[in-house]
C-alpha cells in the first residue's frame, strides 16, 4: 500500500500485493478525496454580513482571514474552506435547506473538528469517513444511517461505545485496519 499526505490531502493505492501484505480482503477504494459542497438555489446569491465579515452563503466565500487562507489552499466549495461565519450564516437561515450529509459534515467540522471528509467504497457500499487534523479521531458516516455515525479513537484503538459502522466483521475489520493505517502514516 502507497500512501502519502499533502496538505490535509490522503493519497493512497491499495492494489495487488500491498492489499495482501495488509491482510484485506475486501478492496477498498476512496472515491473522492474531499467533500464537496452543493450550491442550492435556496441560498440567497446576494452578499450579507455577520459579525462584521461579509460573505456570500450561495458560494460559501466570506472576507475573514480563515476563510482567505483556506481559499488558497483548497478547492471551491471544499468543506475545510467553510469559517465560522459561513456555518453560522447556513445554521440560522439556511440549515433545513440542505441535504442532511451536508448538514451533518457541517455540524461536525465545528463540533467534533473533523478537518476532511473522504468518501469510500467497501463491499459495493458508499460512505464517508471524515477525521480530525490529527489523524487521531475518525468518523465513518453511512448514508442511508444518518444522522447515527460511528467513531474511531486510534489513541485507545476502539470504537465509541463498541459500536462498529457494518454488521459484517470483515468490513469492519478492513476499516479499522484502513484507519490505522492512515494514523500510522499521518505521523512520519
């Protein structure tokens, strides 16, 4: 297995040998390596201001620096682009407006600061794993489960509440053993 980080960034390859040398037998595969916002018409297009920072909630742009410095780093509409004052906008106007993966990826950049959201496919199933700066906390988010999601701590090495995302123990055991992986790499 390759993997490497850039810039808040998983790269990974898991084919062939470096599958078996893991011990998966069940492929896995990042779909897309950050969450992306929709655009909703519900939004209004005109620029507002809260908290003395003008934004404009349609585009997810604000004028604060945390927003300027995340703009040059991600791409548009990215979640790690989303300030303070972008959640907050959606949150009081807007927030029954979007879909709830939205919602909850939102909620859970603030709350639990869940830096990135990669989307994976295991055994034909979709879902979202999303994991703080420090590679130490990892959520798994399912689809069709939401607003329920699972969490990881890889200092402890368990599931929250012994809860574990799938009923099939190999899945379960390929992302955990995919989780690690990341963390391990996530230190060097």
């Amino acid at each position: 297995m390759k993997i490497r980080i850039e810039d808040d960034e998983i790269l990974i390859d898991l084919t062939g040998k470096e599958r078996e040398t893991l011990n998966i037998k069940i492929a896995l595969t990042i779909l897309k390596k950050n969450f992306t916002l929709k655009l909703y018409d519900v939004i209004q297009k005109k620029s507002a201001i809260l908290a003395g920072k003008s934004l404009s909630p349609h585009y997810y742009t604000c004028s604060c620096k945390d927003y300027r410095m995340s703009a040059e780093i991600y791409p548009k509409r990215d979640l790690r682009r989303i300030c303070k004052h972008i959640f907050t906008y959606i949150s009081k106007y807007h927030f029954d407006d979007i879909d709830l993966i939205t919602r909850t990826f939102l909620e859970h950049k603030f709350w639990y600061k869940i830096s990135n959201v990669i989307e994976v496919e295991l055994d034909k199933k979709i879902f979202f794993i999303g994991y703080t700066k420090d590679f130490e906390i990892f959520n798994v988010y399912l689809p069709w489960n939401l607003p329920v999601f699972y969490s990881y701590n890889c200092i402890i090495k368990k599931w929250k509440d012994f809860a574990e995302p799938f009923q099939e123990k190999d899945l379960n055991i390929t992302i955990t053993k995919f989780i690690h992986r990341l963390n391990m790499i996530s230190k060097k």
